[in-house]
C-alpha cells in the first residue's frame, strides 16, 4: 500500500496540543510565548493550538475561552472530570487537524523556542522529533527519581523508550493516524510513539524551571505513571516471578539437604526451636505477598481493557476555525 502524495495546492496545518490542570497563571504567558514563536512561521504554515482542559478547578477554562474569542486558531475542549495527563494528550492527538502535530506541557517548562527546532527535523524528513532533556532545572528528589524511571525502563522494556524525554515532540501526520489506533486505557504515550516507530530524531534541549503554580504530577502520579510505562511494555515481571520460584525451590531443596545430614553427621549442631522457622515463613509470605501484586497489576489491566469503556468525555467544545475549515474539506 503506497501512501498519497503531499498535496502542494495548500498550506500545512501544525497543531499544537497543550494538556491543561490548573493552569490560570501560565495560560496568558504560554499563548504570548507561542505567538511570538510562530508568527514569523505564518507566510509558511497554518496554525492551531488545541487545548485540553483536563478538569481544571482555578479559572483556567475561563482564560482558554477568552483566548478563544480573541484567536479563531485556537480550539478549547473541556473534560466532564479529571482524567489525566496522558489522556488529555490523547484526546488532543484524537482533535489535532494538522499536517504535523506536537505535544507540549503547558507550565513553559518546555520552551516553545525548541518547538522550532522541532518543526525543523520534521522539514528534513523526521516522522518524529522529539525533544530530550540536556538538563532541567527541578528538584535533587525529582531528577534522581526520573533518572531511576528511564533506568529500570530500558532494562525491562521490550522496545527502545528514549532516555530523558516526556511528551514534547512533533509527529507526522501519518505517525498521528497510527497512534489514534492504540485506545488502551493505562496509557503511556511516549512509549506507543517509540512502539509505533518511523523516522524519530532527538532534538537536544535544556528544560526550563515552571512558570508559575505546582506540579500536576505528585509522586503518587509519578510512581503510576512508571507503572504504566513498565507493565505497559514489558512481561519481564511476570517472568521474574518464575525465575524467583526455581531460585527459593533450589534455596529450599539445599535448606532441607542439609538438615539431613546435619541431622546424622553432627546433630549438636542443629538449632532447637521456631525462630529461624518463623522467620523464614515471613519472608516467602512476603516474597509471595509482591509477586500476587506484581499478578494483581497485569491482571487489573486487562480487566479495565475488557470493560472497554471510552477514554474520556467532554463537557465543552470550542473548535478552531481551522478545525471547522479541515472538517469541510473531508465531507
């Protein structure tokens, strides 16, 4: 199947899609920052900024719609809850009309400058140009715990997740049609992008401090995520749980050789009572208690799959006008 050629008769649409949580303070900065960036862009492309309220409770929604009545470019979508950062992203993949697509974090600790760069690996033939952290200016705790992530994640992915990256990136069209057949409910976006595969470059970046407000990822969000990101795309656990049976069965059938012969050879040397018993049953029982958990994951998983549930739902819809525009080319 050989794919269509460009059509040279219009311009290129880039989307630009920006998650919202509370992000009232940002809001005004972000759109100046991406103005000022894309306006010398305007004689080559068309723009749209699609942003996905994500259940905000500050006035962000309300800032979203005046940018809204100000720019007919950009689009504003409103969650009917909370539902996620990775799910804001996906549904703002599901809206974005462009020819090209890039995904940015709305705080500016992604400098919208670098989505130039972006735009520009996408001119020289890249399918996906993502944006990997040179340095970042966050917490001593935050970059250990990342550096920790990406570490455990190459090790027990089965594909080639790039070290020291989030969400920033652009990707072709063709690369976006793809990633809208992918609809599992745990999701990790970065990793269906690497999974998908395609022509992907890194375009090297040093990450901004936040702008303003507190980070929407706590570590209770950050340790799910991680969990996402390793039980999404790997079994390697549950063949550690395999692995760590034959190894405590032959710990045991050695435990228990050697009581026998201890037993005739020296018995004095055996010790009486139910100390090291106990304590030996505490630990398989806690050893038993981590690999039903590591099962329990896997299998709630495929439970939240088999309900089959939509990803999201929208209280509000404020399309763009080039949303509208690129509707009536398709009817």
């Amino acid at each position: 199947m050989t794919s269509e050629p460009p059509d040279n008769s219009r311009r290129r649409l880039i989307s630009y899609v920006f998650p919202i949580y509370n992000e009232q303070l940002t809001i005004p900065a972000l759109y100046d920052r991406m103005r000022a960036v894309t306006d010398p862009l305007t004689e080559r492309y068309d723009f749209e900024f699609v942003f996905i309220d994500d259940g905000s409770k500050d006035g962000s929604l309300a800032r979203l719609c005046e940018l809204r009545a100000e720019d007919d470019r950009v689009s504003v979508y409103s969650f009917s809850r909370n539902y996620g950062h990775q799910t804001a992203i996906t549904a703002g993949i599901d809206i974005a009309d462009g020819d090209a697509v890039i995904v940015m974090d709305s705080d500016l600790q992604d400098p919208p400058e670098v989505s130039i760069e972006l735009i520009e690996a996408w001119e020289r033939g890249a399918d996906v140009a993502y944006a990997q952290r040179r340095s970042r200016q966050d917490s001593a705790f935050k970059r250990a715990t990342a550096h920790a992530f990406y570490w455990t994640l190459s090790r027990l992915a089965a594909i080639d997740i790039p070290r020291n990256t989030g969400d920033f990136r652009l990707m072709d069209r063709k690369v976006v049609e793809q990633l809208r057949q992918y609809r599992e409910h745990d999701r990790f976006v970065r990793g269906l992008v690497a999974f998908i595969g395609f022509n992907q470059v890194a375009v090297p970046f040093d990450r901004d401090a936040r702008y303003a407000g507190k980070s929407g990822y706590p570590l209770r969000k950050m340790l799910r995520l991680a969990g996402d990101g390793i039980f999404g795309f790997s079994t390697l656990p549950l063949r550690f749980i395999s692995r760590a049976g034959a190894v405590l069965s032959a710990l045991s059938f050695l435990w228990v050789l050697y009581l026998v012969i201890a037993k005739f050879v020296s018995p004095e040397m055996l010790v009486e009572g139910w100390t090291f018993v106990v304590a030996g049953m505490f630990l398989l029982g806690g050893i038993q208690m981590m690999m039903l958990g590591i099962l329990g994951s896997y299998i709630g998983r495929i439970y939240v799959e088999v309900q089959d549930r939509p990803l999201y739902a929208f209280r509000g819809r404020w399309p763009s006008t080039a949303s509208k525009r690129r509707s009536n080319e398709g009817a």
